[in-house]
C-alpha cells in the first residue's frame, strides 16, 4: 500500500463527516468491517483504521471475508494488507455458492446471496465480539439503491445510515455514504489497494448494474443529479437521512470538481 497523505487526507475527511453526523462510532466500540476485496470494502478499511488513529473515541478494527466458496477467489493480498495495517483478519469459509448456484439453481441469485453473506458476517462480528458491522455502501449506492427500488419494486426507501438489529444485537454502519464512487476509484489506484476481483458468474450483471449505468449517463449530462437526489434523500428524511452542513459542502465541492478537474475524468477512473 503506498500512502499519500493529501489523499488520505481527503478519504478521512468524507468518513469523519458521516461518522460525526450520524453517531456511527462511540468509545470502546470494536467494529468488524465486512471485506469482500473490492474497491469500496478495501477503502473502508484503510479509512476507519486511519480514523482510529486519531479520532477522540477510541475504537478497533477488524477485518472479515465471507469466502462463499467460489473458484479461484484468492484472499491472501487482503491478508497481506490486513498484516500490514496491525489489523486482525478472519476469513469464514460456507457454501454459498453451492447452495446459490448448484443446489437451488437461483436464475435471480443477488438477492438470497446478499441475506446469505449478510447473515454469515454478522455472526461472525458477534463470535469475535464486534457490537458493529461496517459496510462500504457509497455515496452513488445511496442513489443507486434508492432508485432501484422506485424503478423495480415502486416504493420509496434506501439502505440507512446507522441500523440496529435486534435480533443479533449488530449495529450497521456505512460510513463512505458521502463518498463518491469516482473518488474511491482514485484513492484505490493511488494507494495501490491489492483489489480482489470477484469471481461471480452474477457480477456485473444485474439490475442494480442496469440502474447504476443509466444514472451514471445522465448524471454526466445533467451535473450534479446525484447530488440532488442525495439532497432529497435527506430533505425527506428517508431512512434515517437527515439534512446536515456536510450536504451543501458535498455539493459545492462537486459542482467545483465538475469544472475545474474534468480532464481528470479519466484518470480517475
């Protein structure tokens, strides 16, 4: 991992901001981070052990890969980064992917595997006596979700900030909400994250895929549509989003971004 502290900087002062508005981390808290290698669950890591370091509420971290048994999926670079951070790392072997794939043979498969993922780490975070699951939902996953659900199930909601399930006792917190999903793609490829590509014959191939696109087009025609739908999110009051200063400083320095780095589009992503 190569750091670079301007962009470590920016990285902490998203995660600092949602932590803050949202309560999501209190002294003494132990908080499993669910890492499945990818960009966003890599990043959280590196924020929230970062946050640690310095955040007036003392905190740890720990790391956990639900492994659902699928081909060639390789957890040692996380390993690796995981021994490189001081950062304790369990992985927890199922047969997801059996059950999934070979078993019930599902032709809609995201959804069971998600619950069946979700349902594997917060057990896990209770054995090794996590009170919190962090998870690393973004700021385009706000919108992307909202939106899924209003194109394909016609209701209003999201995923919330801050979860309390009562029946393990896990607190869910997702603290990249105010991130962008074009930032964490450049602090990846500038810290040199060792991601872990997913070997799913589902990836990349799904609604949410669909719906992802199809804001991601009209968000680079009409800047800063995300931004508002976000904003209303929180206007609304929906799931636990609320207005906070954290809003109007995201948009201003968005509406900035779009002009003055927009050559950097590319390199960013």
């Amino acid at each position: 991992m190569t750091e670079n502290k301007a962009d470590t900087k920016r990285l902490l002062s998203y995660v600092r901001r949602a932590v803050d508005d949202y309560s999501m981390i209190e002294d003494g808290d132990k908080i499993a981070v669910g890492v499945s290698g990818g960009k966003d669950s890599l990043t959280l890591l590196t924020a929230l052990h970062g946050l640690s370091k310095f955040y007036p509420k003392h905190f740890e971290v720990r790391a956990i890969s639900i492994d659902m048994g699928l081909p060639d999926m390789d957890f040692s670079p996380i390993s690796a980064l995981c021994s490189e951070l001081g950062i304790e790392y369990t992985v927890i072997k199922t047969e997801i992917s059996k059950i999934i794939f070979d078993v019930r043979k599902e032709s809609n498969p995201c959804s069971l595997c998600a619950k069946m993922r979700r349902g594997a780490l917060h057990n896990a975070a209770v054995e090794l006596g996590c009170g919190k699951v962090a998870l690393g939902h973004h700021f385009d996953d706000v919108t992307d979700t909202f939106m899924l659900n209003l194109f394909y199930e016609g209701r209003i909601g999201t995923f919330s900030p801050v979860t309390f399930l009562s029946r393990t006792g896990i607190t869910v917190i997702r603290p990249l909400i105010y991130m962008p999903e074009k930032d964490i793609k450049y602090y990846v490829s500038r810290a040199g994250l060792p991601v872990v590509k997913s070997t799913c014959p589902a990836d990349k191939n799904t609604e949410r895929e669909t719906v992802h696109l199809l804001l991601s087009d009209l968000d680079r025609k009409h800047k800063g549509l995300r931004y508002r739908i976000f904003g209303a999110i929180q206007r609304g009051g929906i799931d636990g989003f609320r207005e906070t200063e954290s809003r109007m400083r995201g948009i201003r320095a968005y509406d900035e971004s779009s002009n003055s780095d927009a050559g950097d589009e590319t390199a960013r992503n």
